[in-house]
C-alpha cells in the first residue's frame, strides 16, 4: 500500500505542478490549458499505475502457481511410491497362501494394509493444495490413519500390549555400538513422553529388548502401516581434517511406546515374511527427501543407501525405480547405492543387468560388509563401483593386504572407507595405511535425521 501510495503521490504532484506553475513557463499555456495539461499528466500517471498494478499482481499469480505446480509434483512423486508399497505389501501376503508364518490369516494382515490407504488417499488430497514442507506430514498422516481404523489400531495396541508384557518386558538400552553395554531400566511411559523431544534433537531412542519373533513382526507391521520408520544418519569424514563429506543412511523401526528395534533384530524376519522390500522403498523415499532438501541448500554431500538383494531382485519395484530415477536424475548425483559383498558374489547376469541401467543413469555403488580382502578392483571398476567400505579391525589384522587392497582401488578410481573407528589410535594406524574415508563413532554416532519437510 505505501508503494502505490508514492506513486500516486508522485504523478499527483506533476499534475499540480503543471496546474499551478504551467502559464508561467510558457507563453501560449494559459490557465484553461494548464488545466487540460495537468489532468492529462494526471490519467496519464493513472494509467500507467495501473498496468504496474497489474504486472506485478500477474508476477506473484505466476510465482504461486509455479509453487502449486511443484507442490503438486512432489505429492504425486509420493503417491507412487505409496502405491508400489501396497502393491509390494499386498503381492507379499497373498502369496504366503493365505495364513503368514505369525499365524495370521491374510484377510487380517489385509485390513492392515487397508491403513496405507488413507495415506494415499491423503496424499492424492495434498496435492490439490500447495504444502508447506518438502515431505508429507507425517503426524496429519498417522492421525488421518487411526480416525479411519480406530477400532482395529485399539485391537491392534492390545495385541502389541499383550506381545510385549511379561515374561518379554521392554528394557531400554543405550544406541551404542557396544553391544555388552548394561542395560537401563526405563518405564515405558517415560520413554513415550521423551520420544518426541529426542527426536527432534536427534537422539536415538532406547532399544527395545525381550521381544520374540511374533512380537517383533508385529512392530515391523505397525511401523510400516503407522508411517513409523525414521531415517538414522551417521557420517563419513574425509581424513586427516575429518571433514563430513558423507552420510550413510539407515533404517529404524519405532515401537507404539517409543522404543525402536534394530536391523538385526528384524530383517530376518522381513524378508521372511516379504516386508524387507517395503522397508527399503521407505528408506529410499526419506533418502530422497532428504536429498531435495540437500540439493535445495546448494550442500555438498552425498548419502549412502543400503538396498537387500531381495530389492534389487524385484522386477517391478525395480522398473518403477528406473523409471523414476530416469525422472529425477538430479536426486543421482547425491545417492549411493549401498551392496554387501555377499549378495555382490552370489549376483547373476541379470543383476549385471540392473546395475548397468542404474550406471547409465549416473548412479554411484559402494561395496559394504567386506570381509574377504581379495578384492578384484578393476571388476568393481567395471560396474561403477566406487567406493569399498571395509572396517578398520579386517585392514589392521592385515596391514599388508591392506595395502595392496588400497594401492588396487585408487589405480581404479574407487575410494577405500574404513569403518568401525572407534578410537584415536585406530586411527593413526588408519592414516598410516593412506586411507583418506573413514567412519564410526570417533566422527560421530548416528542419529536421526531431521524431517526433509
């Protein structure tokens, strides 16, 4: 308003001028004349206010609309990716026959996948309307889901109150990578209440321990169907200046009451049970976000993602994948795909195959869970790999294979990560080696990422 109200201010007072001082600046503008002159300069400068109006009204229309559009792009993005989940879900359960291993018939295991879809449906409703953050809101989305289904979460909430009560009591424990560190005891209602504040500040909740299989599945199943699997980062430091240049991304499940449960604990019984796939697309879908969000800020930074065999065995999920990859090759240059070494010397031709449509799109490998150093480089080389990650303890057991194994991956361009520092004097031996990557606790514990939203 003060603008417009200038430039009125500004052509009011050439009007005035004109009317008031025009018969004096030349002979032939008498006063009938100055008043004519001065109402033209007047309409004149109305005019031209009005098509600044207007083109800078146009100029904000345009910069909202663009914002829509995006907004509603990315809603679409997620829409996807929820719809393969529950295709992933739903192929998983009906070919287990009827009844999965847990002891539950298929049209119940249904009823819970019948909870994604109030996710989609919101998501489909996102995008009518231009969203404030990146991500979908991930509270409005399980409170969407539990208005929809509030007698089967009760049931379900009972069930899980049931799995976990005595003789398998949830005990916390540290997010350590020391597994013989003593166990805290912690009420439940203590750790539900914290869960929220931890988590924005990036605190690992405590592990939840005691649990069997059939109590396990169930918290993988709630999390998938409650949106409840957080991104853990940790990060990677290029040496000596320890530099944070990358990230590796993992999984983590969350209990009703606050606790999480480890891979360890789950992926067995994921790809068991046909969920691992879903997990992984969850996973892949925050790496992305968070990737946006990254690419937004103009950061360096690159993101390791784990992707199981079972994943990149998947035909369908895997087409999707290149689709939209294909789509997004901007998201390629941050992400990294992540392989352990057993499922890369059990792969066959075809996953040959998929690693060279992945490549062509400009994806980036890394070759984890080494444990035999006798490495072929110029093989990784071959297939775009371009990192090796193997852990401290495996290179200092054998400096001199070390050695090799390190001389071997920088001829070919790939970089050697030494996983597992945990100390100063690791290390020293570390650089004494000339590995320039390392990762562990020395550089950083992992924690929570914070919503790409």
């Amino acid at each position: 308003m003060l603008r417009h109200l200038a430039i009125f201010l500004c052509y009011a007072a050439a009007a005035a001028a004109v009317l008031l001082y025009g018969p004096g600046w030349h002979p032939l503008i008498d006063v009938r004349s100055a008043i004519g002159l001065a109402l033209a300069v007047l309409l004149g400068g109305g005019l031209l206010h009005e098509v600044y109006a207007r083109l800078g009204r146009e100029t904000f229309l345009a910069q909202k609309l663009l914002s829509l559009r995006v907004a509603q792009g990315d809603a679409l993005e997620e829409l996807s990716w929820t719809r393969r989940e529950l295709a992933v879900l739903r192929e998983a359960l009906e070919s287990a026959g009827g009844v999965s291993k847990s002891g539950k018939s298929v049209d119940e295991v249904i009823a819970e996948v019948k909870v994604l879809q109030s996710l989609i449906t919101r998501l489909a409703k996102s995008s009518k309307a231009p969203r404030q953050t990146a991500a979908p809101g991930e509270a409005a989305v399980a409170e969407a889901a539990v208005s929809e289904t509030e007698a089967e979460a009760a049931q379900d909430a009972a069930a899980v109150r049931r799995l976990t009560a005595k003789p398998h009591p949830l005990r916390p424990r540290p997010a350590s990578s020391h597994v013989d560190s003593e166990d805290a005891a912690a009420p439940a209602p203590a750790a539900a209440n914290a869960n929220q504040a931890e988590k924005k500040a990036g605190v690992l909740p405590p592990v939840a321990l005691g649990l069997d299989e059939a109590a396990v599945l169930e918290v993988a199943r709630q999390a998938l169907r409650d949106d409840r699997i957080d991104l853990v980062l940790q990060p990677i430091v290029l040496l000596p200046q320890r530099k944070r240049r990358y990230y590796e991304c993992f999984s983590r499940l969350r209990t009703t009451d606050g606790f999480m449960i480890l891979p360890e604990q789950y992926i067995n019984l994921a790809e068991r049970e046909g969920l691992v796939t879903a997990i992984d697309n969850m996973l892949l879908i925050r790496c992305i976000q968070l990737i946006r969000k990254i690419q937004r800020r103009n950061e360096k930074l690159d993101f390791f993602c784990n992707i199981s065999s079972l994943t990149l065995g998947d035909d369908v999920f895997f087409a999707d994948f290149v689709d939209f990859l294909d789509s997004n090759r901007a998201l390629t240059r941050n992400l990294i795909f992540e392989f352990s070494q057993s499922d890369y010397n059990a792969w066959d031709a075809s996953a040959g195959i998929y690693l060279k449509r992945l490549a062509d799109l400009g994806c980036r490998f890394s070759l984890d869970g080494v444990i035999d150093l006798d490495i072929d480089p110029a093989a990784l080389a071959a297939r775009q790999f371009h990192f090796v990650k193997v852990r401290a303890e495996a290179l200092l057991a054998e400096p001199d294979k070390g050695e090799r194994l390190q001389a071997g991956l920088e001829e070919h361009g790939i970089r050697l990560v030494a996983e597992k520092v945990e100390d100063e004097d690791a290390l020293v031996e570390v650089l004494d080696l000339g590995i320039d990557c390392a990762q562990g606790y020395l550089f950083g514990e992992p924690r929570l990422a914070r919503p790409a939203a």
